[in-house]
C-alpha cells in the first residue's frame, strides 16, 4: 500500500512542476506581447521622428510648448518658442515628442 502511496506522489509532483512550467510561459509571453514589444515598437518610432528632425520643423515637446527648430548638435537642439525672437532655448532631442515638417515652397 505505501508504494502505492509513493508513486501517486511522484506523479502528481511531476505535473506540479509541468503546472508551473506552462505558467511560466504564458506569463512570458504575455510580458513580451503585451509590455516588451509596444515598448519597443514606440522607441523606435521615437528614433526615426528625431532622425528626421531639420531646421525649421515645428515641434512639441515633452511639457507641452511648441516652438521652432532654429539649430541641431548632435544630441541637443535649440527651440525658438513663441513670437518672441528672443527666447531660444536649447534642449535635448529627447525632450521633443511630435515633430511637424516644415513645408517646403
């Protein structure tokens, strides 16, 4: 009787294990579907809109003021806000969230 016992434990310690396993994998794949991709997708999207970047865009930026793209360096530009000629300030390229293409005539 006790083997009995003991082998019905094995099993079901088999399937616990094979249980968690499956569990595991579906929580993996929920994580990439659903977290990992979209995320990855966006910074994508977010890398090409600042690689196309030039001179004269409209642009947003992360806290909401639009302005003018006046100048680019390599990992910073210089914004002009408002009608004021006098307020350029510079920024990262990071802290810009829509760009607007400037029209060309």
């Amino acid at each position: 009787m006790s083997l009995n016992l003991l082998t019905t434990t094995d099993a079901s310690a088999g399937m616990g294990i094979g249980v968690i396993i499956v569990y595991v994998v579906i929580i993996g794949l929920f994580f990439w579907l659903f977290i990992s991709n979209p995320q990855k997708k966006e910074q994508k999207r977010m890398q090409q809109l600042l690689s196309g970047l030039e001179v004269g865009d409209a642009v947003c930026t992360t806290s909401g003021f639009y302005g003018v793209v006046i100048d680019i360096k390599e990992d910073t530009v210089i914004v002009e806000f408002g009608n004021n000629k006098n307020c350029r300030i510079p920024m990262q390229k990071t802290a810009i969230s829509q760009v607007e293409k400037a029209e060309k005539n």
